[in-house]
C-alpha cells in the first residue's frame, strides 16, 4: 500500500486520530502522515456533518411532537363531542 505523503492511500481512505488528554487537556492529532491543513479540513468537515445530523434529528424530534400534539388534539375533539 502506497502513499503519496498527505496521507491518502490507494484505496482512497486516510485515518485521521484525535486524542484528547484528560490530565493535560490537550489535543493532538495522530494516524496517518498528512498536512496539517488537510487534518484541519478533515475536522471541519466532521464538525459540518454532526451539526447537520444535530439539526435534521432536532427537525425529527419536533415533526413527532407536532404528531403527537395533532393527535392529543383530535382526541380532546372527539371526547367533547364536537367530532360528531
């Protein structure tokens, strides 16, 4: 397996390993061999991607509560009698 000295292999895949020290609080970044600039866009992007999926699972959340709320309502209709 070759590389061409940023990191990316033939397969096309890179590792890319934070560590983070809990006595130091320290961060370092390990794995492969690769710039820094591509370490950093590597993150940015990993960071995009989570606040995306924190987004998308927020709009989730407030889509079933809304379901939920539609429901309680139409039961409260139908137990007031005004459903008929």
């Amino acid at each position: 397996m070759s590389k061409d000295g940023n990191g990316v292999r033939v397969a096309g895949e890179i590792v890319l390993e934070l560590r983070y020290d809990c006595v130091s609080f320290q961060v370092s970044i390990g794995g492969e061999p690769m710039a820094l600039s591509l370490a950093q866009m590597i993150v940015d992007e990993g960071a995009r991607v989570l606040a995306e999926q924190r987004r998308l699972a927020a709009a989730m959340q407030l889509q079933k509560q809304m379901q939920e709320q539609a429901h309680a309502q139409e039961i409260a209709r139908r137990v007031s009698g005004r459903g008929n």
